[in-house]
C-alpha cells in the first residue's frame, strides 16, 4: 500500500490514460475512513491499487 496522494493522482491518471489507449475499460473508485481518520482510496481497473491517505494531506487539497 502507497500513501502517497500525488501517487494516487498519479495512478488514476495512468488507468484513465490506458483505457483510453484501449477503447475500452471499466474503472472503479471508492473510498472509506478507516483508523486514524486516514482514507482507503481502492483504485480497480484490471488490477488494484490501494493507497492509505492522511488527513492532513488531503487537506493540503481544499
């Protein structure tokens, strides 16, 4: 697991660019609260990626 929000960025960035390439894709999302008040953000498109996000950085965001 990454914990990394730029890497995050990064890795949607590159699935959304490769299903492009493709023609064809399906590309999930999702994101819950887990301890510490850190985020999941599970990245699925052919394979996962999961990275854990702190609060703090995705403040930086807003």
């Amino acid at each position: 697991m990454k914990n990394n929000i730029e890497e995050a960025f990064q890795k949607v960035e590159a699935e959304v660019l490769e299903g492009l390439k493709h023609g064809h894709y399906k590309c999930t999302i999702t994101c819950e609260t887990i301890k510490g008040n850190k985020r999941q953000l599970l990245i699925q498109s052919g394979k996962s990626y999961s990275f854990i996000l702190k609060e703090e950085d995705i403040n930086r965001y807003n």
